[in-house]
C-alpha cells in the first residue's frame, strides 16, 4: 500500500512538527488557505462547518499556500493572526507549504493522486472563471486555486475533491461531510 496522509510531515502554524496522524478516527476536511483571495471570507464558513460538526468528528485542516497569485504573502505568524482576528479561526492552520508545482509538499502529492479530479458544484466551473479574469490555471490532477477541498473519511481515505469555489455550506459538500461522519 501507498503512504498514509497520516505518515506524511507537516508542520503546525507554530512550527511545531506533526502530522495528520493526530486525527485518526475522525474526517479531515484539508483545505489550502490564503488571506489575500477573492475567496478568502470562505475562513468564516469553514470556521462555521468547523463549530458545527466538530463534536461529532469533523476536522478541518487549514492549510495556507502562496502559489496563486500570490495571495498568501504572510508569515505563519501574520497569518495566524489574521485568520484569529477576521474570522475567529479555531480549526488547525498548518505551516504554509506548496500545493503546487516543481515543489508540491508531500502531503498535496497524496491527496492529488487520490482525487485528481475536484467536484464543481457552480453553474459555470471555476476554471472557466479563473479564464475569464484572464488566469492561466493548473491542469487537472494540480490543485486549481486557493480554498480546494479534500475530503478524508475516519480511515484516512480521500473521498473527495471540491472545487475552490464550493462554499463551506454548500449541500453538496455537507452532505457529502455528514455521510462521512455517519460512517464509525
């Protein structure tokens, strides 16, 4: 068997070193974060999903990324307290790494081959969009922009892929969240 995203190292927003392994048993939601994003509100959602669900094994796994744009500028400090004075953050915010490119972390390398694919959830996909601003985008299986969302069941499978501008709210990805907190 291919590694575990529970075996991979990351390090936590404090520096400390970690690994998803800590979330055994319970479903990760694992999302790349920036604070300079059109996107970038969706912190008060995911925060929301986060204080909604939590109790019942809900994870969500914050995972800041500088590779779009450049919207993610900060230092761990800096985005920290960003993210815990706009949006009252909880949730685990990680190091900032790369989720794309030359120099991908190991941890997006897993979770990409698992799902190369992300669910589009809006009328017009995002990267029709992302186009339409005139942005080049990555080609599938790379991580299209800021806020994807990985979805880990309780045994450390990725089930499923969202795209950025899926909304922490949207039915589609709550539902997909509650049946995998369904599941022992």
């Amino acid at each position: 068997m291919s590694t575990s995203i529970y075996d991979v190292p990351v390090k936590k927003i404090s520096g400390d070193d970690a690994s998803l392994a800590e979330f055994k048993g319970k479903v990760v939601l694992v999302v790349n974060v920036a604070s300079k994003c059109g996107l970038t509100p969706q912190y008060e959602g995911l925060e929301n999903l986060y204080e909604q669900y939590k109790g019942q094994g809900l994870v969500i796994a914050g995972f800041p990324a500088n590779n779009f744009k450049s919207q993610e500028p900060g230092t761990n400090e800096e985005i920290q307290t960003f993210c815990t004075t706009n949006y009252g953050v909880k949730f685990p915010l990680f190091s900032k790494i790369s989720v794309a490119g030359d120099d991908k972390h190991p941890l997006y390398k897993l979770l990409t081959s698992a799902q190369p694919k992300a669910i589009s959830v809006s009328e017009v996909p995002f990267r029709e969009k992302l186009k339409g601003y005139g942005i080049e985008t990555n080609a599938d299986p790379e991580v299209l922009w800021n806020f994807e969302k990985f979805l880990v069941s309780r045994k450390g499978e990725v089930v499923k892929r969202f795209s950025p501008d899926t909304l922490p709210d949207a039915p589609e990805l709550v539902a997909a969240i509650e049946e995998e907190l369904a599941k022992e």
